[in-house]
C-alpha cells in the first residue's frame, strides 16, 4: 500500500487530454512539493515535473502539473502514442526521519 | 554530461551477501545526495534511503531501515547499496538516482538499474 494513492490506470486516444490525480496527506504533498516521473517500459524512470509544476528542460510544455492541499495532479495534453507509459508521483514526508514517498503509479494507455 | 553507472546484473543464493554500486560522473559527486529506489518485479517505486556523499549521512525509509546499507566511497565518486544476508524477497531492479536540491528535492538523473536475482 502506497502512501500517496494513484489511480492503477488511465488510458485516452491520440490528441486527448488526461488528467492523473496523486493524493496524500499534511506530512507530505500538504507540506512539501510534489515530482512526476514518467517510466517507459523497460526503461528507468525520468523526472517530468518537478516543485509541482516546473518541467526539466527537454520536457514537453505537453506536460504540466498542479497541486492543490493534500491532492496533486499532472494533466497531459495533445496525447502521443509515445507517452504510453507509467507515471508515478513523489513527494517528501517529514512524519518520522524525513523520507520520500512515491504514489503506487498509473498505468497510461494511448487507445 | 551527467552520468549515473550501476553495476551489472546480480544471481545470489539466500543469506548471500551483496553490494552493488553507483559511480557519478559528469558533476561534483559531493555536492548532490544520492539515493536508492526498490522496483519489485511489476510493482511500483519504493525510496529505499539517501547519502551524503560529502561527509556520508545517510537516512532511510522505515521500510528498509537495519536491512540494507547505503555507503559511498567520495574519492571515487561511487555510492554502494549493499546487504549482508539476502533474502528470495529482495529480488528486485535496484536504481540509484541525484536528488537536487534545485529541482526541489526531484530525482533529476537516474541510474540504468541493477537487477539483483535471488534463488535457491
């Protein structure tokens, strides 16, 4: 059980717009930034969004992300057949020793 | 250009020992923590612990606390993941990857993983 919760699956045709939520709690996305990272298949993972909303260089402006209190969210728009992969959020926890929590990751299928 | 380099692929027995390792190169390896991140085989990413390379601090998730070690070797900017008596469970893709600080505490460069395999 992961302690950000993420939907198992997504899926949305090419062109579409989908949206992934991550939910947590005070000691994490409630008090910390949140990061995504995208993990094609058979590959490691790639930082997509950083401090909730900022995109590393390389990243396509396709990709953004927003956060709300304890929720977060990364939206996807103008989907590609190439951005069928898992997406997993994170963020830092300060219960206990500070540590990073991850979501349990969304599987995205391109239809 | 930055660069993480994981060790080969790993087949232990049951109460083997192992350290398999990270070497950084392409940046000041002291400057950036370095942590390890578990992926079972068809499950999710696990944060197992980090490392200070600069003066090896190390703190780990709960969840692995007192069952792996987190070490690194600054002279020659290489972090090391390494357990004494291993079990069928860890079987696993192990990842190292640089936390920075400026990318707010993102994973910003991965290593390519270590496979780590254990059978009787």
């Amino acid at each position: 059980q992961s302690v950000l919760t993420q939907p198992p699956s997504a899926s949305g045709t090419p062109g579409q717009r989908v949206t992934i939520s991550c939910s947590g709690s005070s000691s994490n996305i409630g008090s910390n930034t949140v990061n995504w990272y995208q993990q094609l298949p058979g590959t490691a993972p790639k930082l997509l969004i950083y401090s909730n909303n900022q995109r590393p260089s390389g990243v396509p402006d396709r990709f953004s992300g927003s956060k709300s209190g304890t929720s977060a969210s990364l939206a996807i728009s103008g989907l590609q057949s190439e951005d069928e992969a898992d997406y997993y959020c994170a963020a830092w926890d300060d219960s206990l020793n500070a540590h990073v929590v991850f979501g349990g990751g969304t599987k995205l299928t391109v239809l | 250009e930055v660069q993480l380099v994981q060790s080969g692929a790993e087949v232990k027995k049951p109460g083997e020992s192992l350290r398999i390792s990270c070497k950084g190169s392409g940046y000041s390896f002291t400057s950036y923590w370095i942590s390890w991140v578990r992926q079972m085989p068809g499950k999710g990413l696990e944060w197992m612990g980090r490392i200070d390379p600069s003066d090896s601090y190390t703190n780990y998730s709960p969840s692995f606390q007192g069952h792996v070690t987190i070490s690194a070797d600054k002279s020659i900017s290489t972090a090391y993941l390494q357990w004494s008596s291993l079990k069928a469970s860890d079987t696993a893709m192990y990842y190292c990857a640089r936390l920075s600080i400026t990318f707010g505490g993102a994973f910003d460069y991965w290593g390519q993983g270590t496979l780590v395999t254990v059978s009787s």
